[in-house]
C-alpha cells in the first residue's frame, strides 16, 4: 500500500513539474474566449501582441487563413514603417525589406488616417486575390519600431 501511494506521489510530483515547464516555457496561458490554449485555434487567429515578452522577438509580417461562416479568409500582418500614405492606401515596409501596400476604405465622414510618413505602425488586413484591405492600424506596442 505504502509503495502505490509513493508511486503515485512521485508520478503526481513528475506532472506538475513537467506542466509547470512546458506553461513556462509558452510563457502563455489558457483564454478560453480566445479559442483555447494561447489563443489558437480560434476565430481570432494568432494572439495579439500583448503576449510578447520583452525577449521575444517581433513579428515583422506574416499571413495566415481563417474560417469565415462555411468560407476562408486571408489576414495579414505587418509591423514596420510607413512609407508612403494617402487617404484610400498606405504603404509599409519591416525592418527586413519586405513592403507591402494596402487599401484603406473609404468611410463618409471619417478624417484621414493620423499618420505619416515615417511612422511605425502594426497593420491587420484582409486579402482577397492580389488586394490586401486594411482591418486596423495603429502604432506598435514596442518603442522603437
């Protein structure tokens, strides 16, 4: 009886230590309305920036496919500079070269974009075909983009 309790005290002892690595190691944790386990999974594709910790590196641009009600959908992201802005577009490129330009809908009444050239800025967009449709934009949560 003695050595099925130690047993089972040991093997306890190996799961939480071995749990406690790996939630460690995500540095990330369970967000049960952001689809499961670190946010993948979900509707709300990869989790947001939030989750970095000062070591880890950004991410400068990436795209990934969602299901959209029976279809799929392309998001983008992006982290980077503005290199160019008017009021229907703007450009961007990351810190390893790459650009992308990216359409603004026009919405009446709305005031033009507040930013520049020049700026830094993270962008979510849509991609149908060769068009990329901006979702939202805004200044990255790191300095020094």
């Amino acid at each position: 009886m003695r050595k099925t309790i130690g047993a089972v005290a040991v093997a306890a002892a190996v799961a939480g230590v071995g749990g406690a690595a790996i939630a460690a190691a995500t540095e990330t944790g369970y967000h049960p309305n952001s689809g499961g386990f670190g946010g993948f999974g979900g509707p709300a594709g990869p989790p947001p920036a939030a989750h970095h910790t000062s070591s880890d590196p950004l991410s400068l641009h990436g795209e990934y496919v969602v299901a959209d009600d029976g279809a799929f959908e392309t998001r983008i992201t992006q982290t980077g500079k503005i290199t160019a802005i008017s009021p229907t577009s703007v450009t961007a490129r990351s810190a390893d070269g790459f650009s992308q330009t990216y359409v603004i809908h026009e919405v009446e009444g709305a005031s033009a974009p507040p930013f520049a050239v020049g700026d830094p800025v993270v962008i979510t967009a849509t991609r149908k075909g060769e068009t990329a449709t901006v979702s939202t934009m805004g200044p990255p949560l790191s300095p020094g983009i």
